[in-house]
C-alpha cells in the first residue's frame, strides 16, 4: 500500500510537471487583461507571468496581450473575450512552422523577463526629455553596424536649436559632421561605407547647437566586415519575410534578431517602433528600456567584430 501511495505521489507530481511545461508566458499587456486563478478569482495580468493550459485569460474593450507558448509559438490577441489557454495550445497560428520567427521568440522572451517583465518599467516612450546641456546617447555602446546604414539616436534636450553629430576615429580625428534639425533626435547615415573599416572602435558624439561645444560622452561603435554583412542580411530578409513587421510583436522578433548578433543600434530602433505600436505594454518598453545594460553585459569582455 505504502508503495503504491507513492507511485500515485510521483505520478501526480509528474502531472503537475507536464501541465507546467504547458504553460505560456505573457510577453506584453495593455489594458484591462485579467487571468483566471484556481479558485475563480480573477488577478491582473503582467508581463513575465506564467499561465497554465488549464487557466483563462480574459480580454476588455481595448486590450492586448502578445503570448509566447511551448517550441517559442507566439499569438497576440486584441478581440475582448475570454480565452482557454489550452485551446490557445492547440490552435494554429501561420507563423507556428516558421523557423525563424521561433528562433527569435525564446531569445526576446528570456531578454524581457531579465531586465525585469512583470515589474515597474518606468514608461518613457521615444525620445524623452533632458535638462542637462549635452544630449544623452540611446543607442548602447559596443553596437554593431552594417556600413551602409549607421543609426544613432539620442534623448532631446529642450531649446537645443538643433544639433551637430560627430564621428570620430580611434586617434579622435573627425571623420563626419553631421547638421541636424531640433526636432530630430536620431539620424541614418548612408554614405559612410568609404570612411569606416570593419573591426577598430569608432566613437559618436552629438551637442546641440545652443551649446555647440558642450558634446555628450563618446560613444563606442563599429562595421561589420563584408562577409557578416551578407550572412546576416540573408538571415534578416528571411525574418522580415517570415514575420509581420507592422505588429509590435514582429518588430520585437526583429530586434531580438538584432540584438542577438550584437546591432544593438538596430534592435533599439525594433523595440522602440514596438513600443511605438504598443505604447500602452509594458513588455516592449521593459525590452527596449533594458538594452543598454544586456549590452554591457553581453560585450564585457569580449569584443564584437
């Protein structure tokens, strides 16, 4: 009898393990989204939350929830309604055989919940506002670049009457000088595959023009070689063409793409035009906001091509 008491044990623990390995994590919320508790009791939802097959969600007027389930599915959902998480399971989604889109789904989840989904985010969405002088740079340190396209992008400074952005060499000679309006607060240089080799750091740095020799701190970043250039954006094309870009979870997948090869510049722009499609989900603004300090950590010690 003893023995069979604790094969029922077992057996019901290994219940309890197989319905946790069901289970789907919340990605990003907006609005009023409620998960049901055992009990009936109804709690709000919030990024990083893990939900069992046999729990409901429950969507009001004007609500958002992106889920990502077992073998990295994704489902974003925007109908009110009540939802079973097991039907959820079984239900096929056009993005659920793509490689891709599953490749990235693990990455962007495990980036989201280390710098912190399910807690305060702080929300500042864009570009916000300094006091301070000098523009503060938003694009991480340490971030890669294809040559011909070289994104930066910087907090705005109120009556700046514009800025001046600068890239440097290793020596600290000014290698391009770039004039730009007040009410831009990022720049996509295009030309500047001439001037910039694959491997040596160079440095940004950007002022405003009410006080021009007042330059935020320089800013490490480099080009990939010709050769990286091409596997990635073979692999990138593949993603653009697997997801929808035009969805915050899309746009998120891409930047995890990004970020997971080190374009930390890139995936910054992808977590930003997410939490642009979404402004009210704390997930992508967690993602975005989180960058700067996943980048000093995947980049210490080591250095990216």
């Amino acid at each position: 009898m003893l023995y069979l008491r604790k094969i029922a044990v077992a057996l019901a623990g290994f219940s309890i393990l197989a319905l946790w390995g069901q289970s789907v994590t919340i990605l990003a919320t907006r609005g009023n989204v409620q998960v049901e508790q055992s009990g009936g009791a109804w709690v709000k939802a919030s990024a990083g939350m893990k939900v069992s097959e046999q729990q409901r969600i429950r969507l009001a007027e004007q609500s958002y929830i992106a889920l990502v389930f077992p073998a990295n599915k994704t489902r974003e959902l925007r109908e009110p309604g009540t939802y079973t998480i097991a039907e959820l399971i079984t239900k096929k989604a056009s993005t659920d055989d793509n490689p891709y889109a599953s490749r990235y789904t693990g990455y962007v989840l495990n980036q989201a919940v280390a710098s912190g989904a399910g807690r305060a985010s702080g929300k500042t969405l864009g570009a916000v506002t300094r006091s301070t002088m000098a523009p503060t740079p938003r694009t991480p340190a340490q971030t890669a670049f294809y040559p011909d396209r070289v994104e930066f992008n910087w907090d705005r400074v109120p009556g700046s009457e514009g800025y001046t952005l600068q890239i440097l060499d290793d020596a600290g000679q000014i290698l391009h000088t770039e004039e730009l309006s007040a009410d831009q607060t990022s720049v996509t240089l295009t030309a500047l595959s001439s001037k910039l080799k694959a491997g040596p750091c160079y440095y940004w740095r950007v002022s405003t023009r009410r006080h021009s020799s007042l330059f935020s701190n320089n800013t490490c970043f480099r080009v990939l070689s010709a050769e990286k250039v091409a596997t990635l954006k073979k692999e990138e094309e593949a993603l653009r063409n697997s997801v929808d870009t035009k969805t915050a979870l899309g746009q998120a997948l891409l930047g995890s793409f990004y970020e997971q090869n080190g374009l930390y510049g890139y995936a910054w722009a992808a977590y930003s035009q997410a939490a642009t499609l979404e402004p009210d989900a704390d997930g992508y603004i967690i993602l975005r906001d989180g960058l700067p300090q996943r980048a000093i950590q995947q980049t210490a010690g080591s250095v990216k091509e």
